[in-house]
C-alpha cells in the first residue's frame, strides 16, 4: 500500500513539484528598482535642462520688453535715460531735464533677473551723457545685458562702445 501511494505521488509530480511562491524574488526587485533609477536620473537631467531653457527664454524677453519700452521713450524724448531702476517704472520723467506735468508710462516695474549674482545691467552707451542738463549730450544709445545659464556659442560680437561685463553673455541694444 505505501508502494502504491509512492507510485500515484511520482506520477502526479507531486514530489517534483515547488510550491507557488506568492511575491518577487530579490533578483527582479534589485532590476526593477535598478530601471526606474535609471529612468529617474535621466528624466532629473531633461528636467533640468528645460528649467534652465525656459529661464533664459525669460530673461530674453525680458529684455526685449525693456527695449521696446526704451524705443518707446525715445520715440517721444529724443533721448534715452541715462540709468534706469529695475524693479521700478520706466516713465517719462526718467532721466528727463523738464519737468513733466503727467508723466507718461513706458513700462511698469522694470523687470530684474531673479538671479542675484548677474542682475540685469543697463549702460547708456555715450560717454558721460547726461540728460538732465540742458547740455546738447543727450543718451543716444544704450546696451542692455543678461547672463544666460546656456552660454551662446560663439559669444555675439557687440558694436563699438559696448562691451560684454564679466559674466555677462547676451545684450540687446537699440534696433
């Protein structure tokens, strides 16, 4: 009888058999926490580099918002303002010698690049230019700058009397 119910285990594969394991083995969770990893750092270094695409873009349109409201002041001036405040407006009475009974908006606060190490710098471009005298040496000129995270390359080339502040790499100037 014990013969016959060792014959019936073996052809049932009942001795051969392993029991169902119900969970993963070490080895698929060490491959599997490996992928995502993987995954992970690469989606960590196109995160970052949108970020700072996306920070340069501002800083660029910026930039170019502020020129547009510098041509605009002066398309009504004549001049431009010999220094400008960023964080605070761009009205006509900026760096104007008569005095303005209303004074016109160019733009309201002047946007500032949130990285404090290389804030916007804005220059008037004629050498020792003042428009707040009645003399005839009006600002006729300006550069603007920027620091961008992803250096342009080359570095463009800027007109004579504009020249690049340390650090800096992007200007903008009068059309």
């Amino acid at each position: 009888r014990v013969l016959g119910d060792i014959s019936a285990c073996i052809t049932n594969n009942w001795l051969f058999t392993m029991p169902k394991s119900k969970g993963f083995s070490l080895i698929e969770l060490l491959i599997t926490i490996s992928i995502i990893g993987i995954l992970s750092a690469i989606g960590l270094v196109a995160y970052s580099t949108v970020m700072k695409q996306g920070r340069d873009s501002k800083r660029q349109s910026d930039l170019r918002s502020i020129q547009s409201a510098l041509e605009q002041y002066y398309a009504d001036q004549f001049f431009y303002p010999s220094a400008i405040t960023f964080g605070s407006d761009l009205t006509s009475s900026t760096g104007n010698p008569n005095s303005v009974a209303s004074p016109k908006t160019y733009f309201k606060t002047i946007p500032n690049d949130l990285n404090l190490t290389y804030p916007y710098v804005y220059v008037a471009r004629n050498a020792g230019c003042n428009n707040l005298s009645t003399s005839t040496n009006k600002c006729s000129n300006y550069c603007l700058y920027a620091k961008l995270e992803n250096s342009p390359s080359p570095v463009p080339t800027l007109p004579a009397g504009c020249t690049y502040p340390a650090g800096y790499n992007f200007a903008v100037i009068p059309p």
